[in-house]
C-alpha cells in the first residue's frame, strides 16, 4: 500500500491555469440549462434527433462553454 501526504499546496493547479471567470461560470450555467431543457423537448419528441443535433452545435457556438473543443459534433 502506496501512502501519499497531502500537503496545502494543489500539485493540479499550475501558475497556467486561470480562474474561471464569472461571464465564464454564467456562459457555463446557461449551457447547461439550454440543454437540459433540449433534453426534455426531445425526450417528449417535440424534436427531432436532428434538430436537437444542429440546436447544441449552435449552442456550442452561442455559450462558448469551457470543454466545447471536446465535445462531439452530435451529442
């Protein structure tokens, strides 16, 4: 058994990284609120696989969320 120290400083975190910003967290928020709405039009199929294809590519591209470089074109 490997035992680790956890000591106050975060060896995650690099002088890189940037804190989130609050336009970022609310972009973020928005984004998730959109599809979580989305989810449930197409649940009730009030839209189409299609349509709620090309609606989060577009809100990809309106929220601008942190990890949308990793997200795939159809969700």
């Amino acid at each position: 058994m490997q035992i680790t120290r956890i000591t106050e400083q975060n060896p995650l975190i690099t002088s890189e990284q940037k804190p989130i910003t609050p336009e970022q967290l609310q972009r973020e928020f928005d984004y998730y609120r959109a599809e979580k709405l989305l989810r449930k039009m197409l649940e009730k199929e009030l839209l189409s696989d299609e349509e709620f294809n090309k609606i989060m590519l577009l809100n990809r591209k309106s929220f601008s969320p942190i990890l949308a470089q990793l997200m795939p074109d159809k969700p």
